[in-house]
C-alpha cells in the first residue's frame, strides 16, 4: 500500500487491496475484515464496500474521520481478514499515512 498524504478533514474512500501470499484475496472467501487506521475501525461488510472491478476494499473515512488523526505525524494502519471457516489473519502494521493538520476544526 502506498504511503497517503491527507490533510486534516479530507473526506475520501480510500482503496486497500489485501494480499494473501502475493494474490489478491478472493471476496467469497472473507467472512469479515476489519481496517482501522489511528483510533478510526471500519468494517466489511457494512461501512467499507468491495470493489470487484478493481479488486480492492473501498473504506471510507469522512471529515470526523481524518480530524481524529495526529497532524504531522505518521499514523498506523492496521487490516486484519476473517475467512470463512473462522482463520483470522493481520496484516503487519505500517505508518502510513501522515496527516496536514488543519486551521479549521469544522466539518463541513
């Protein structure tokens, strides 16, 4: 995954592809995942969505999101994939993100 550059109340959906021995996961194979990054947890299915054409999670993060994070600092992601059958898997995790901060606090 490449290292993102956001600024503090951006509101985007960020793409995350999950590898499982250098292959993209197969999405009928995941019961669950979860992905959080700071203090902010999505979940799929629910919050984060699966992108078939492009073979990737679409997890959104809102402006809430992104103002929770650390400004100008490097922020830890973290997915960890529950298969069906019950084997959970995480991935290691890596600063990824390094966020602006903001002169504004608002969403807007």
């Amino acid at each position: 995954m490449p290292a993102y550059n956001v600024k503090q109340g951006d509101a985007f959906l960020l793409p995350v592809t999950v590898l499982l021995n250098g292959e993209g996961v197969d999405i009928h194979s995941v019961e669950a995942a979860e992905f959080t990054l700071g203090r902010v947890r999505k979940t799929y299915p629910g919050e984060v969505t699966y992108d078939q054409g492009e073979g990737c999670f679409q997890v959104p993060l809102s402006q809430k999101d992104t103002f929770s994070l650390p400004p100008d600092d490097g922020v830890p992601f973290d997915v960890r994939v529950k298969f069906n059958g019950g084997t959970v898997l995480g991935t290691r995790r890596m600063p990824v993100f390094a966020a602006a901060d903001a002169l504004s606090q608002t969403v807007i």
